[in-house]
C-alpha cells in the first residue's frame, strides 16, 4: 500500500497526530473487514495490529491479507503482550481471539501509545476516567461522550474470558454509531498528499453543492440543466401514444414550471402523473423529483427515485451526489453516504478525462 502503516502514522508521525474523526473511521473500517472476513466463511485473523492496517493512495484504511488463517492452530503472534489469555494457554486462534486483538487497535487508536491490555483496564479501574487513556497529542479535541464509548467498547473486547466479548457485529455498529466528518476525505484527514487522480481534477458548482448538501444550490443548478434523453419504454397504438404522449408532457411540464418556482409539493404530484403512467424513462424527471422529496424531508422517497435514476443511467453522476445526501440525511449510513460521493466524484473525473483532448507521442 502507497501510504504505509497505521504503526507509523500513529506511533511515529512527522507532521500531524491523526485526529479523532480518522482514528474512529479507522476502527469502523477495519472491523467492517473482520466482519467481512468472518461473513465469507474466514473469521480467523492472527496477530491484529498496527503493523497489519495499511493505508491505500486514497488514505483508507485497508486490513492486510497476511493475518488470515485457515486453521485455528497456524497462529503465530509476534506481539505476546497483547494476545488474549487464550492464546498464551494453548496458542490457538477463535473469533473471540480476534475480537481481542481489535480491542488491543482500538486501544492504540484512543492512546496513541503501545499499552498492553492488562495495564490499559487497571488504569481505567483505578481511575474510572477515560482521559488517563487519551492520546495527549490530540489536545482535547474529540468528543468526552464518543471517546468514553470506545474506551467502554475496547474494555469489553479485552475481557480475559472470551465469552464476555461483544460480538464482531456488535462492534461494527457501534463504531458506525460514532462516525463524523464522512464528507472529508481520509487523505485529507491523514495528512497526506492528494491522490494522483485526484490532482487534476477540477470539482464542478454541482459536486461543490453536493458535498456541502446544499439543496437551495442544487436546484438553481437543475433548473438551468437540459433534459437527458427520455427513452419510451412499452408500445402504444397511435391514439392512445399521441393523447397518452399529450397527457405526459402536460403533466411534466406543469411539474417544470412547479419546480422553477420552487413549489415542490406541486413538483412531485405533476412529475408522479408523468412517471406513473409508465411509457417513458425519465431520469432528469426522476433526479429532480429525488431533489423535492429531499426538499420536503422525504428522504427514502428521496432515495428510491436516486436508485431508479442510477439504474436508468448508471454512469450519471447525480444519481450518485443524490443518493449520497439521501444516505447522509439518513443518519445511520455515513459510509455508504462517503462511497456514493466518491463515486460520483470518479464518474466526474472520468467524463472530465474524456472531454480533454488527446495528444501524439511528440505532445501534439
């Protein structure tokens, strides 16, 4: 991986502490990934830690493939002073082994510093004060309720009886429970230099207004958008396509004018006559009734008319900036918010990349 691992970026940093945010989106992603492993049928990773996470040229966080085990007696940890009781008695590897060794991350992650697990939980029942555990570096600078929350998480998971430790999903939503700032990019957040396609990349008034879900930009940007091509989609005779045809337009363009003038309740009834009667793929109609349900505090029909859109035109990049402020709104799907507007963003560059135009060998 470009960006190297999370043992230097939080042990043995240059320019900047990693801040809370990143730390907790960390903690999210590697544990997605154990939840992951352990979905598809491997739940055995051996000798989680620092070393182990690596950072893509996005700055993401990514678990290394070397940890995964294919029988629970391959273990071969490196870090003693942080295996699980379990481990030492019999060197065997569980899924609740490697819950353990996640609390041990997360601990790194709240610390900034090596502290192994059996000192970790006698500071805090010393003191029952989760900031004798914080990392001094981050000044103060993260919620007192959040990082009491991970402190209380990372406890659980470093129980010495293994039947005491959370489950892997319950960590996840958790963690998902805690996330912030899912419009800032990771590499922005580590510290790191822009990602190569990223460097020439020239953000347009719509992904600027996406990303900030400023909906009042958003619609001044759509009424000066052109239709996209609307495509028929069931055969009619020639009356009934010619009056149902009159009927549609009708309707959509009552829908045009509701939506100019910002009456978005008028908006969805016109554009829901003009969808409803089902002889025409609309996405324009589609991505601007998405937009009035947003408006109006509808958010799943938000997103449902986001979808439909981005099935109908899979490499249209509002489809995409919608859905993200849909999911964003949702409150509960930061992630999947993030990855919708990151791939709206590569659809953005790639057209960009397309649009420019292409030179000889000798630069011509």
């Amino acid at each position: 991986m470009p960006n190297d691992t999370l043992n230097n970026h939080l042990f043995h940093w240059e320019k900047q502490s990693i801040e809370w945010a990143m730390r907790l989106r960390i903690g999210l992603y590697i544990a997605e990934a154990l939840q992951y492993c352990n979905d598809e049928g491997s739940p055995l990773y051996d000798d989680l830690n620092a070393d182990r996470i690596l950072f893509d040229e996005n700055g993401d966080p990514r678990l290394s493939c070397f940890g995964l085990m294919k029988s629970r007696r391959d273990g071969k940890s490196t870090h003693l002073a942080y295996a699980p009781p379990e481990y030492l008695r019999n060197g065997s590897v569980t899924p609740q082994t490697v819950v353990f060794s996640l609390g041990t991350v997360l601990l790194d992650l709240l610390s900034g510093k090596h502290i192994p697990p059996s000192r970790a939980l006698d500071m805090l029942h010393e003191s029952q004060n989760a900031d004798r555990l914080m990392d001094s570096h981050m000044e103060g600078r993260y919620p007192t309720e959040e990082a009491t929350a991970v402190v209380q998480l990372a406890s659980r998971c470093l129980q010495s009886d293994p039947k005491d430790r959370p489950q892997i999903t319950t960590i996840v939503h958790t963690l998902a429970s805690l996330q912030s700032k899912s419009e800032v990019p990771s590499h922005v957040m580590l510290g790191i230099p822009i990602p190569k396609h990223l460097q020439q990349y020239s953000p347009s008034p719509l992904a600027e207004a996406c990303s900030r879900m400023d909906l009042t930009a958003i619609h001044e940007i759509f009424v000066k958008t052109d239709y996209r091509e609307d495509n028929a989609t069931s055969e009619l005779s020639f009356q009934e396509w010619t009056q149902g045809m009159r009927d549609m337009l009708e309707a959509r363009k009552r829908g045009d004018f509701a939506f100019r003038d910002k009456d978005f309740n008028t908006t969805i009834d016109c554009y829901s006559q003009f969808l409803d009667v089902g002889t025409m793929d609309s996405p324009t109609v589609l991505a601007r009734r998405s937009l009035c349900y947003l408006m109006c505090d509808q958010i799943d029909a938000a997103l449902r008319d986001a979808i439909q859109t981005q099935i109908i035109c899979p490499e249209w990049s509002i489809a995409f900036y919608l859905q993200s402020i849909a999911l964003s709104k949702l409150g509960t799907m930061d992630k999947d918010a993030k990855q919708m507007l990151n791939q709206a963003t590569r659809l953005e560059i790639k057209n960009q990349t397309l649009l420019q135009p292409k030179t000889t060998s000798n630069g011509v």
